[in-house]
C-alpha cells in the first residue's frame, strides 16, 4: 500500500501536478488527507463557469422579463392612463392628419402640374422641409402661440390645439412632397388629354388627384406615421400635462426616466399597434378599391 501510494506521489509534482495517463486527458491531482484527489479539468471549468456566466445573464434579464409581464397586465386591464394617454394621441395625430392632407395633396398636386418661375428652387424647399427636425418646429410654433407672439391671445400653447397646430406644420409638407412626386409622374401621361380637353386647372387638380388615388395612400399614411411617433414637437408645445396634453410617445419618454418601464412598455405595444392596423387597413382597403374599380 505504502509502494502504490509512492509510486503516485511520484508521477506528481508536489503538492500539485499532473498525473502520468492518458496524453489526451491529463487530470491534475492534489493530496488530501493522505489520498489523491483530482482536480476539475480545463473543459470541466470552462463549462462550470459557461453555467456561472448564463445563470447570471438569467438573472439580468428578470428585471426586463416582469416589466413585460407588468405590460401586458396594464394592457389585459384595459388601464385607464393608458386609454385615456391613447385616445389623447389619435385626436391630436388624425386631426393634424386631416388638416395637412387638406392642404398638402393640393399643394402637391399644384406643384405637380403648373410651371412657373421658382419652381425648382420651391420643389427644393419642400423636400428640405420633410426633414426638419420636429423640435425646431416646436420651439416657432411655441413662440408663435406664447403670450409674447402674434397669436398668443387665443391661449393654445400647452393645450391640444396647440399640438395638432404643430403636427400640422409637420404632417403638411411630408404629404405634399410625396404626393408631387406621385402626382408629377401621373402628369406626364395626362398632361396631353387634360390640354386637348382644355380642363381648368382646378378640374385637373381633381381629376388627376382622384386617377393617383390609390398611390396617394402611402403618402397619407406617412404623415400619419409621422405624426402619431412625433415627440419633440408635442413635447414643447403640449407641455406633457398629465390627464390634458400627454400622448403616447411623451408618456413614453417620461414614464423611461422614471423608471416605470412596465407603463411604457404597454404605450409603446399599443403604438405599434396602431401603425400595424394602420398600414394593414391601407393595404386592404386599397387591395379591395382595385379590384373593384381598377
């Protein structure tokens, strides 16, 4: 017994080594109490701290796993906050939606079929305008409607008129830049039947408006994405007061900093929503208009 256990103290490097066997799985030993133990292998630690490290991912993730589950929850409650945030973003969103598709498919569809002077360098200010950044637009139309500007007196700064003037300003050009660019393709197959006919113009604005009415859809739902994602604007303008002007997007932003993750994670579940309905409500109706009327 005593000759066996030399024998191994021997193929060992004391108090630590590596036992003489098998080259491809060298076991490292220690002596404890009298008796040679092995020690965890190369592999065998890589896994153990592999399960150390998921484990501690697992746990990371819990904080975000019941903020989903709290979502939901507000969600299946039918939350008060939440619709009462919700129905205060459509009205703001759809009324700035009706105004600028009002104003911008004419002023597309003028763009689209008049030449005068200037009309490049206009063409070129619209497309600009696409891109201002919405915080711009909520600081003019901030100190348009303050008590110091020109129409401060009708007192809509920090009330829900006041956002759907400003998603307006934002919604407009959107819809009139793309709206001409569909309109002014239309016109170059059109121009020659509409001025042998010697339509006035406002007829060619209708007529060619109603034959690109299909097409003009994507253009409105733009503007209605634009509008109903918008948080700067709205955000300045509205003031995020709880109960009047909050919507869904400011809520969000609010709710983030605040830490309640669980409310801003169900209004941003019910904002992708809508856009999801929206754009599949498009798709049908505009799928069911053409086979219907070509």
């Amino acid at each position: 017994m005593t000759g066996n256990l030399t024998t191994k103290l021997l193929c060992c490097r004391s108090p630590i080594g590596v036992l003489a066997g098998s080259r491809a799985t060298k076991n490292t030993y220690r002596i404890c109490h009298g008796s040679i133990v092995p020690l965890p292998t190369h592999h065998t630690l890589c896994g153990l701290l592999e399960s150390i490290d998921f484990n501690l991912r697992l746990s990371n993730l819990a904080p975000m796993y019941q903020a989903f589950i709290d979502a939901f929850s507000l969600l299946a409650q039918l939350d008060a906050t939440i619709i009462r945030i919700v129905i205060t973003s459509i009205q703001v969103s759809l009324s700035a939606l009706i105004l600028g598709t009002l104003v911008g498919l004419p002023l597309g569809a003028w763009l689209a079929t008049e030449e005068f002077a200037g009309k490049k360098v206009a063409i070129v200010i619209l497309n600009s305008l696409m891109g201002v950044p919405t915080v711009i637009v909520g600081v003019l139309v901030y100190l348009i409607l303050s008590r110091s500007g020109p129409f401060g007196e009708w007192g809509w700064l920090f009330t829900v008129k006041g956002m759907i003037v400003a998603q307006f300003f934002i919604t407009t050009p959107l819809i009139a830049a793309l709206s001409r660019q569909i309109l002014e393709d239309s016109w170059r197959v059109h121009r020659e039947p509409f001025m042998t006919l010697r339509l006035p113009p406002l007829a060619r604005l209708k007529w060619l408006i109603w034959d690109c009415r299909f097409s003009l859809t994507i253009a409105i739902l733009a503007g209605f994405a634009r509008a109903i994602s918008e948080v700067g604007a709205v955000m300045i303008v509205g003031g995020n007061i709880d109960r009047v002007t909050r919507t869904m997007t400011t809520a969000i932003a609010l709710e983030t900093s605040k830490g309640d993750l669980a409310l801003a994670l169900s209004l941003g579940i019910v904002l992708l929503g809508i856009v999801l309905l929206a754009n599949i409500f498009i798709f049908v109706v505009r799928q069911i208009a053409e086979r219907r009327y070509g």
